[in-house]
C-alpha cells in the first residue's frame, strides 16, 4: 500500500468564463433569431421558476408532516440540524425508491478530510490538494470492523467571479468499495445539500447493517479523527510504509505503518507514546464499528 496524491487531467471549473463564451455565441446570430432566442429562453424560465415554486411548497408539507410526526415545533431561525435531519430522511426515501441502501443515521461532516487535504492546519490552503496545480485524487485503504474499504476522494479546481484565482473543492461524492465482515460492499458518500458538508452513506451492494455500520464508524470517525496524525489509526494494516510503500524494519515503525523519515515528513509522531496512542485509536474507530478485531495482530 501507498498513499499517493495522483494529479489528474481534469479541466478548471470556469462558471464565468462558460458564460461568456455562451453570450459571444449568441452574438453572432441574427436579430431575428436572437429574438427567438432570448423569447424561449424567458419561457423556459418562466416554467422552471413555477416548477420551483411547486416544489418548495411540496417540499414544506412533507417538512410539515416530518416536524408533527415527531412531535417537534418549526426550527428556530438557526438551527441547521432540524432541517439537516429532515433532508437526509428524504435523501433516504429517495435513494431507497432508486433502489439503493442507506444509512437511515443524521448525515456525517467530511470536515476532517478538508481540514487535512485542502486547508491545512493554518487553514491557508496548504493542503496537499490546494498545493497540486491540478485535480487530484486519493485512495484511502480504510480498516472497518473485520474488514475494510477503499475510499476515493477527488478534488476539483473551480474558478468563480467571488474569489481571486482558482480555488480547491473536495467532489460532492466519494466512492468506496470493499469487504467488510465478509461481505463485498460498494457505494459512496453522497454530499446531501449542497455548500453543506454533509454527506450520507449510499451502498449499491450491502445490506441495511453494513450502511448503518458505515454510517457509525464514519460519524465517529468524522468527530473524532485529526489528520494527517490519526492516519495510522484508520488506514488497513501494512507491512510496508503507507507513505513511500518501503518495507519496514524497526517495531515503532511496524505498529504505525510508517517509516520515521515519511512520519517526519508528514509532521506526524514516531515514538513509543506515538503507538500507545494510535493502539488507542484503533480501538475507538475500527473496532467499535462493529465485531472486534484481535487489535493485538497488527503488532505481529
Ligand atoms: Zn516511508
């Protein structure tokens, strides 16, 4: 196994620039086509706006029926959570009439991954992703009860007329696949509304428990976790360095997964205090996801 940022060909997002390459099109038509053109255009949206309207109002009578059904009052002004809790049971719903499994759980804060990937611990875009010049991607082999995942996270560069140069998002949807207690599991999580980072846990193969036990060990996991430091506590076993796939030798280096060069480099602790803690760890995010692991065989 090894980490790795791989920068991939995806193009910038430009709204701005898509804009106006649209606007100078137009400009070479005809009046009278242009005419035309600018009159559909004002229906079509003339349509969408009363579509809009319908459902929102659809939208506040089921939210209506959400609230009285649980016997709760209208959220206060800034409260986030009611209506939070409200779109993942319509997410649900809606996933599960698609013919999916999801965790029926409040949705998880990805915060932790941005934090890490994007951010950085200034929070002054030091992240790995906000320093690729690129898009990139990462492939995260998780540990999970008697299994594990790999989950692919992606970022994207977006140009946007409210801020200066090109800026780094994490992609509203992560996919992951793997075993977990002997069963293949594959789906992703799904951002749940959008400039809001909550996600849900979506399986197009797994039953209801394992999303449910997705669901914890990511709301825990999301909680609790501070990357890069915890990396050792949440990636699968490896007998090799996750961060340049060389094999290691010493016993510090063989309980974290990492060499003390890379753990150097990472700005992250390589010491006996460093494996009692992550040991810890382990026990909080992989094990409490469900069955226990003998924690004792990644010491071997
Ligand atoms: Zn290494």
């Amino acid at each position: 196994m090894r980490l790795k940022i791989q920068p991939i060909n995806k193009p910038v997002k430009d709204y701005d620039k898509e804009k106006r390459e649209y606007e100078a099109l137009l400009a070479k038509l005809p009046p009278e086509l242009l005419a035309q053109h600018r009159e559909r255009e004002a229906e079509e949206r003339a349509e969408y706006e009363a579509k809009h309207e319908r459902e929102i109002a659809e939208r506040d009578l089921r939210f209506g029926a959400w609230l009285e059904a649980r016997g709760l009052d209208e959220p206060a002004e800034d409260d986030l959570e009611t209506p939070a809790r409200f779109c993942t049971d319509e997410d649900v719903d809606a996933a599960r009439r698609r013919g999916l499994v999801a965790a029926a759980v409040e949705p998880v804060s990805i915060n932790a991954f941005e934090l890490w990937l994007i951010w950085g611990p200034n929070y002054q875009d030091s992240g790995p992703f906000a320093k690729c010049e690129k898009a990139a991607r990462l492939r995260l082999p998780l540990a999970i009860g008697e299994g594990s995942i790999t989950l692919v996270i992606e970022s994207e560069k977006v140009r946007s007329s409210g801020y200066e140069g090109v800026f780094t998002h994490l992609v509203s949807r992560m996919p992951f696949e793997g075993t977990i207690d002997g069963e293949y599991v594959t789906g992703a999580l799904v951002q749940v509304i959008s400039d809001m980072e909550l996600f849900r846990i979506e399986l197009s193969q797994g039953s209801q428990e394992i999303a449910d036990k997705l669901a914890r060990y990511f709301d825990r996991l999301f909680a609790e976790i501070n990357l890069p430091e915890d990396l050792s506590a949440i990636l699968a076993p490896s007998k090799r360095c996750f961060a340049c796939g060389r094999p290691l030798d010493d016993p510090i280096s063989k309980a974290l997964w990492i060499g003390p060069t890379c753990a150097k480099n990472l700005g992250v602790p390589h010491n006996s205090e460093a494996v009692r803690i992550i040991a810890e760890k382990r026990r909080t995010f992989i094990c409490d996801a469900g069955r226990s692991p003998d924690v004792a065989q990644f010491f071997d």
